[in-house]
C-alpha cells in the first residue's frame, strides 16, 4: 500500500487543522482521558464537581493511520515539524473553540484550555496520566462546558478520542521504491484535500 505523508503548503489560506472533533473510534488509536475533580472541603461549602476536562494527544508524528477510499488502502503519516507547526497555526488562526462530534455535528462550549509538545516523554506530564506517547506528540486539553454532551457522551464511553478536520497536502511515497533514485518520490499534486482522520466506515 502507498504511503502519504500529509504536510502543510503556508499558501494555502486554510492549511492546517481546523478543529478538533471527539469520536468514538479515533484514527490515531490513543484515548483520551475525562480529567475530574477530587472532592475538596472549604469553609462554608462543600465542592465535589467535575472539571469537564478531557486530555489527550491530537497527533502522534509518524503514526501510520490505514485509510480506505473506495477500492484504494493506503497510509497517511505526518513528520514531527508538521505535528508542531500545525499545532501552532491552529491557534495563530484562532480554532481553539472549534470541535464537532464525529465530524458531523458541531458543538459549541467547547473550548481547547491547555496543548503542548512532548520533548521529553519520559519526564512529560502526560506521564501523570498513564499515557506512553512518543516525543513531538500533540497534547491538548479540552474543557467541555455542556454538561449535556459531558454526560452522554464522555462519561457514557460513547467518545474515547481526538481526531482532528483540516487541510493537508499530500506527498505521496510508492510502496515499492525504485533503487535510490530521487524519481521514487513523487508529490501529489492534489494539495487541496480534505483530510478527516478518523476511519472511514
């Protein structure tokens, strides 16, 4: 099967990573974990409610993510430069309050509080949570304000992840190279695809 890495091309006024969508089966295959609040005690009242926060990674760079387009099997990846940058034009161009719901509903009061990068996986605070992720890893908190969408959809198991919606060109490398040749790289030059990463039923 082919290999596509995704990349962004700057000129393009909608490159990289429009919103971020949680689902039930996430192409990148890590869940994310619903952050809550220990029960604390304060003088004149008593505060046991949850923090509505969700945490997880958004892209893990060279991943391979298997995707099917009709009878074409192929896998798309992205480089660790291309996980960063896309990290920060997603909030250059201000998307943090982006989100939908399986990339078919939109959701509002959804808002991304906290993301970084992993440079250390061993001393990340990702660690904090159980989760083992490679260095260059997108993290991302969310805080989901509809206590509605809360309760049905993350405590209930429905979602278990991030999968984010934007735009990526495409740099397509054969499955079977050519010796050594430059020519065994080519570029796609469809670089306007819209690239949902979440598996396609």
């Amino acid at each position: 099967m082919d290999i596509i890495e995704l990349i962004l091309d700057e000129e393009m006024d909608n490159a990289g990573v429009e919103a971020l969508s949680i689902v039930s089966d996430p192409a990148i295959m890590e869940q994310f974990i619903a952050l809550n609040s220990q029960e604390k005690k304060y003088k004149f009242a008593e505060i046991d409610k949850e923090r509505q926060i969700l945490c997880g990674p958004a892209l893990i760079p060279d991943k391979m993510i298997y995707r099917r387009d009709g009878d074409r099997e192929y896998y798309v990846h992205f480089s660790a430069s291309t996980v960063r940058r896309a990290s920060e034009l997603f909030f250059i161009k201000s998307n943090q309050n982006n989100a939908t719901l399986e990339h078919e509903s939109p959701l509002e009061k959804m808002t991304i509080v906290e993301s970084w990068i992993i440079e250390n996986p061993e001393m990340d605070k990702s660690k904090m949570y159980g989760m083992n992720l490679p260095k260059g890893t997108w993290m991302i908190s969310m805080k989901v304000q509809d206590k509605e969408i809360w309760d049905e959809q993350v405590k209930s198991g429905l979602v278990s992840g991030f999968s984010i919606e934007g735009f990526f060109a495409q740099k397509a490398i054969p499955a079977k190279k050519e010796e050594h040749s430059a020519e065994a790289i080519a570029v796609d030059k469809i670089n306007k695809l819209k690239e949902l990463l979440t598996p396609k039923k």
